[in-house]
C-alpha cells in the first residue's frame, strides 16, 4: 500500500501540493484526476521518490520512499515525457531495465512487443509518441515490480491501443496483484479501468472514494407526481444534489442508495418514477458542485 500523510510541496513560493493526503491499496487501480497544475504530476514524482517533499511523509509498504534504494525496485514510474537511452532500441532498453530488476521478463517483453506489432530491434527515436507511451508500458510491466506509476500514460494513444494497454495492465493485475496509479487530465480515460478516484485540485484533495461506493451512494432518477404537491413531501425526505425541472419532470440526483429512495416513494403516487444509470462524471459534479466548484472544467480541462 501507497500512504501519503500531509505531503506539502512549494516551487519557488507557489504551493504545488498543499497538506495532501491520501491511501492507496494494494491490488488496485488508483486514479489521480484534475487539470494541469493539479498536482498530479509533482505528487507522482515524490510517491516515485524523484523529488522530496517539503513536509509530511510518503511510505510503500510502511518504508520511507524518498533516497531508499529498497523501496524503488517495487515500482516502474512511466512519466509523461518519457526519456531512453540515446540512439536506442527497444531490445538496448530491455537489457538496460533487466539489469535494474531482478524479476524483468525478457520473454514477455518480446511477447508483448508483438502484440503491439513494435519491432524490438527499430531504434526508438523513429517510434510516434504513442508507440513510446506503448513501449513504456511494455517495459514496466516486464520488470514485474509490485507497483505501475504511470503519469498521463493513456495521452496519445489511439482508442484501440489504449483499450490493449488497459487490458495488459489489467491482466497484470488479475495475475500477481499489481498495484497501479495513474494520472490524467480526463475522467473518461479512466472510468472503466479504476476502482479509486481521487480528484486533485490546486494541490489539494476535492474527492477521494471508491468506485463503487460513488455508484451505489448517487442516484439518478426521474420522477412525474399523480400530484404535484407530493413533490415537497419527496424532497424533504430526499438528499438532493441536483434538481431539473421540466413541465412535470423532476429529474433528481440524490445521495442515497436505490432502496432507500424506493422506500420514500412506496407512499407516493407517481405517473413515473424511474432510476437511471448515472456516469461518474455525473456523480463527480452533483458531489462537487454542492460545495461550489465547477467539477466540469476540473475534470475535461
């Protein structure tokens, strides 16, 4: 496990991560969200021990991460700009990565080389930006370490390429309980691969919880009343996120689980009463607006 406790972060004055905290399980796919000049980034960059924290402390697995030898042969970090060796090929990278870890597959690397269609033996700097992002998945994924930090992993890459990149990491997962974190800018590219969120704004955390636990807790629904006076009585038994109106349509996101609000309107006499599916966009932005940020320019940019 990942544990972040009261990280503080300045550059030059400006805070770029301010007394954050947060847990990360074994076993899962955290997903860091928010604009550029989150935080993500910089957060990433100390769990990986690239640069130390002002304050506040950051453990894997209960050791100290920042100039610990031992701890950073658990995890491979994919940055967003990505760097290899000048003038290699996949293959020199290989080797070179074989040498840091113990448990680096060279059998998979060539497997999955193949699978992407990457020739090992074309030098890298004639590869698109995608293959690079591909080839760095590969890579960390070969050297088998307990934990993936990947940072904006899924930008550039093609949808059909992005989708086998989360399927690689996927099995991974399944195979020999890999850790994962990722960062991006969309909510999107993550959705059907995470089961944490947290939402980083200005430094700071606006959200943190578990996939499922935002799905079962909001609900959408819509609602036509027989009466329409039998609305006031709903609402104030509901805990109401948004409300839109339209004619005789409410259409409700509320805070609470599918039985609860099946109990509050068996005594109500409804034209329609329906739950709908509910995004997580959607759930990010009732949970956010509620406290006055504009959750939609946080989580597309």
């Amino acid at each position: 496990m990942i544990d972040i406790t009261d990280v503080y972060k300045t550059y030059e004055g400006s805070p770029a991560v301010s007394n954050l905290s947060l847990h990360m399980k074994g076993g899962e796919v955290f997903g860091l969200l928010g604009t550029n000049g989150a935080g993500k980034t910089t957060l990433l960059r100390m769990i990986a021990g690239i640069i130390k924290a002002d304050s506040g402390s950051i453990t894997i697995d209960g050791l100290p991460v920042y100039d610990n030898p031992v701890v950073k042969e658990k995890f491979f970090f994919i940055p967003d700009e990505l760097y290899f060796l000048p003038h290699s090929r996949g293959r020199d990278m290989a080797r070179h990565y074989a040498g840091i870890y113990p448990d680096f597959s060279t059998e998979e690397f060539n497997t999955m080389m193949e699978r992407f269609g990457l020739d090992p033996a074309r030098r890298i700097n004639s590869f698109s930006k995608g293959m690079k992002k591909q080839l760095a998945v590969v890579l960390g994924l070969s050297s088998h370490t307990r934990y993936l930090l990947c940072d904006e992993t899924f930008d550039g890459l093609d949808p059909v390429m992005r989708q086998a990149t989360k399927s690689l990491i996927a099995v991974a997962m399944e195979e020999r309980s890999l850790t994962t974190v990722m960062t991006s800018h969309n909510l999107r590219e993550l959705e059907d691969v995470c089961d944490h969120v947290g939402l980083l704004h200005k430094g700071g955390v606006l959200l943190s919880k578990d996939i499922e636990d935002l799905k079962i807790g909001v609900q959408k629904l819509q609602v036509v009343y027989a009466d329409e006076d039998d609305s006031y009585n709903a609402e104030e038994r509901m805990s109401i996120l948004d409300h839109k109106r339209q004619g005789r349509l409410h259409v409700y996101v509320a805070r609470q689980t599918p039985d609860e609000l099946d109990e509050i309107f068996d005594d109500i006499d409804t034209v329609l009463y329906e739950i709908l599916p509910l995004t997580l966009e959607e759930i990010f932005i009732s949970e956010t607006e509620v406290v006055g940020y504009d959750i939609q320019k946080i989580i597309n940019g």
